[in-house]
C-alpha cells in the first residue's frame, strides 16, 4: 500500500516519473483524447479546510478518469470526536479506492493513512502541501526542459508550502533559497533533515530577498498568513512588509525567471498586482497543472495498489 502524505514518501525516479506522466496527460487532453483510466473507482475527500483548486482538481481530474467522487466535510463527520480517525479510516476503506484529506494537523493525515487500506493523500496539512509541489515541479519542467540545475527562490514564510517544495527540488537536484523574516524561516531540524536526504540539490535561507532572486530561474511567494493563523495577521504583516515580490524586487533576478505563486493571492500584499498579473507570471499555468499532476498521481497509486 502506497500513500502520498509528502514528498518525501517518493523516490527521485518516482517523482520525475509522476511529472512526466502529467506532461503526458496534459498534452493527451490538449489533443484532445481522453483515456478512461480509473473506471468505477470512488474517490472520496475529508476537508477540514476551504479550497479551491485542490478540491475542483482533484473532482475534475477523477471525473476525467472515469471515476467518481465523494465529498465529506469534516464538520458533519466529526472527525476525532464524534468519529474516531482510526475507526474512519477503516470505514471508509470499506467504501471507496482512495482518500483525499485537507485537515489542519498533518498528525490527522498520518494517523489516516496508518489505519486505512486504501491509498491517502495529504491534500493539504500544516507541515506539508504535496499536490501543489507535484504541479509546482511540473511546471517548472514545463518552463526549462528540467528541475535539476534550477533555481527556486521563495520569497516569504516557511510555510507548508514552502517545504514541500524545497523537498522536492532537493530531490530532483534544484537550488532552493527561502529568503525569510528571522523566525519564519526553515527550522534547523528541517535543513538537516533534508540535507541528510538523498538527492542532488540543495537548500539555503538568505536574509536579503535581493540576494535571493540575484540567480533564481523562479521567484515564488505565498500568502503572509494561512489558514489558522488569523490571529496573527497584522504582526506578519509588519515582518514580511519587506519581503513583498514588487516590479523593485523582480528587477533584480534574471531575465528569463518565472513569478509563481499557489493562489490564492493577496494582490498589494505578498505580491503586486503587476507582478502577478505581468507577462512573467506563469501562475494560471500552474493552477492547471495540479489537475494534470493529480490525475497522475491517482493513476500511479491505484497501479501501486494492484500489485
């Protein structure tokens, strides 16, 4: 049994084999054939948060494969109080072939995918956001003909977000550069986790998010403050005010480099309105890529799950 809780459950061939496999998808629906794959396989998705494009892709992606979906929301379930995980997840092995969940603690998602008997995907947790790393890397691919060798310069929190990506760009051999305010940053214990990792790229932090973009193929940014963190709003606002990715800051990388950016974004905050709706912005193209990527990916669990 495989499952997909974060980058990290993949091997280098796995990931570069799973962002092939989208491109392939992609240019197949581009042409405009459509390949039944997951017939009568029932997906189902646990939110304990909102969404946009995780839920609608992965709807559209199982759709497109033939399959179907379910939709629970984690309120009505009650999900470790009323319903205890482990009992869930059993249950709900019963009735479907895989289990998306957003939830806030990625301890949820762990515990969800010890005691299930079908494949589950971390949808989205505070430590880790892996289906947007996937679409994330494919799109880069997209852009260079390849991850290794590239540069991603994030520029903003150490965020979920965040260390999925640098995760995976580590893995596949990419440069990847967190350029934070002090106490935002990557944890020492993550660096060294992810450098004790095999793989030939490399992750940095950087104080000057100048420094940061000066060789970076990507600029990437992310909202200041995530679901949950609402009580700390204004005083993420005064710390990351000078991290903000403006026309002054793009100015300063390359050329050729990509602004990129998960979405939803806050225009004037993180980013600049003309930035990220400028001719280097490839953040629509990214979105639609996490259909491609998860299509993919529940492709290659369900083949996992079969062996």
């Amino acid at each position: 049994m495989r499952h997909f809780v974060a980058v990290s459950d993949l091997t280098a061939d796995e990931l570069r084999g799973l962002i092939d496999r989208a491109a392939a998808m992609k240019a197949a629906r581009v042409a405009g054939r459509h390949e039944l794959l997951l017939p009568g396989r029932c997906m189902a998705m646990l939110f304990e948060k909102p969404s946009l494009r995780t839920r609608v892709s992965f709807e559209a992606a199982m759709e497109q494969l033939g399959g179907s979906c379910i939709f629970v929301n984690a309120n009505e379930v009650g999900l470790g109080t009323r319903e205890g995980i482990p009992d869930f997840a059993r249950v709900m092995s019963q009735y479907v072939d895989v289990l998306v969940a957003r939830v806030f603690e990625h301890r949820t998602v762990v515990e969800l995918a010890t005691h299930a008997t079908v494949p589950v995907i971390n949808g989205l947790s505070d430590l880790a956001h892996p289906c947007q790393a996937l679409a994330d890397l494919q799109t880069v691919q997209e852009l260079f003909g390849a991850v290794a060798g590239r540069t991603i310069a994030f520029i903003g929190d150490g965020n979920n977000v965040a260390r999925s990506l640098a995760v995976g760009a580590h893995i596949l051999g990419a440069r990847f550069i967190l350029a934070a305010p002090r106490g935002y940053e990557f944890s020492a214990g993550f660096l060294k986790r992810l450098q004790a990792k095999a793989g030939g790229g490399s992750a940095e932090l950087a104080a000057d998010p100048a420094d940061a973009v000066a060789s970076a193929d990507v600029v990437y940014t992310d909202v200041w403050t995530s679901m949950g963190q609402e009580a700390e709003i204004e005083r993420r606002r005064l710390a990351f005010a000078p991290f903000q990715v403006n026309a002054e800051l793009l100015a300063r990388a390359p050329a050729h480099a990509k602004v990129m950016h998960c979405l939803p974004a806050h225009r004037g905050e993180e980013v600049s309105a003309d930035v990220i709706d400028g001719p280097r912005s490839v953040v629509i193209q990214q979105a639609a890529n996490r259909l491609h990527a998860q299509k993919a990916l529940l492709v290659w669990l369900m083949a996992e799950r079969n062996r």
